[in-house]
C-alpha cells in the first residue's frame, strides 16, 4: 500500500516450489522469509521486520515440553524446505524428523497422532490452528530458535531492494503493533 504497488500472491504451490521460483525467476520476492545461508545466494534480503519464537506444538495431551531435548525419542513434524528443517538437521541430528509439505499437513497430522509434535513459528501456528479449527493441539514449550522475518528479492532485482528497505523503515511502531494485533492473535 505505501509503495503503490499491486502485489500477487502465489497461494497454491507448496514452500518446496517457491522456493524454486524464484529461483528460476518465476517469483519475483518472498515477502515472509528466514534469511539463511543457501537463499543469500539467489535472494537480497532486507533487515529484520518481525521476530517470533521457534515453538513446540503437541496435542493438548501433552503438559510441557521443556525443550528440544525432550524431544529426542519422538517423531518431530517440520516443514520441507524450512529454515526450521535445515537448523534441526543441522544441529539435532538426534530428532526423528517427519517432513511435511505444509504447517497444515504437519499440524493435521500431529491431530492425527501421527506425530508427537511440530516445531515452528509461533505466527503461523496460530494462524494455521485456526484456520484449519484444530482445537486438539497447543502451544507446549519453546526452543531457543526465533524466526528472524526477513523480505527477500531475487538478485537480478537489486534495485528493488532499496526501495523495499524504506519501504518498512517508514513503517511507525504503532502501525507494527496494529498488524501485529490483527495477524498474530493466539
């Protein structure tokens, strides 16, 4: 709205293809990403605009969850191609990890009982919880991981990046509180 620009969204592939869009070129940004190492490659990245706690979702059965390490003998849904896999793999190699297509694939079946529990960020949980209704499943612990939320424009693009940059620096901390309270409610 403050660029003046129409924005598309891609609401029908799954994370795994657009990813591979835009690398191809077919995307233009991702709008919502974690910046990592593999995606500097293809991918500008703005600074920081939103933060949120990389959580533990189980089924309403579960008490707490004191960390990761209570999670070493159970089957842990993350989504492909997340930065969340890639950090569990990295530095869990000990979880059993179940990947899914979706945040709604992998709390579907965490509702199921299919798996113990789903580890992401807390602002598409919510979401995704009630969208989708699950009323079974709950928030039960943290890990010591955020989801640092990022723009990010494909490199053949550096023009844009930029504009996009002012674009959120010129968003005022009231404005943030306002989007906040009216996209991330748990």
């Amino acid at each position: 709205e403050k660029l003046g620009i129409e924005f598309t969204v891609e609401k029908e592939k799954p994370w795994s293809e657009v990813v591979a869009s835009v690398k191809n070129g077919e995307l233009d940004m991702f709008p919502s990403v974690v910046s990592t190492t593999q995606r500097r490659e293809y991918v500008n990245f703005s600074k920081t605009y939103l933060s949120f706690p990389m959580v533990i979702v189980t089924s309403d059965q579960v008490a707490y969850v004191n960390g990761l390490k209570d999670l070493r003998h159970e089957t842990v849904a993350v989504v492909r191609g997340y930065a969340t896999q890639d950090l569990l793999m990295k530095n869990h190699p000990d979880l059993n990890l179940y990947v899914a297509d979706s945040v709604a694939d992998a709390l579907e079946k965490l509702s199921h009982g299919k798996v113990y529990a789903y580890i992401g960020n807390i602002a598409t949980v919510s979401h995704v919880i009630r969208r989708e209704g699950l009323t079974n499943i709950k928030i039960s612990g943290e890990t010591p991981y955020s989801y640092e939320l990022t723009m990010g424009v494909r490199k053949d693009w550096p023009e844009f990046m930029p504009i996009l940059q002012k674009t959120l620096d010129s968003i005022t901390e009231q404005e943030r509180e306002q989007i906040y309270q009216n996209w991330i409610k748990l």
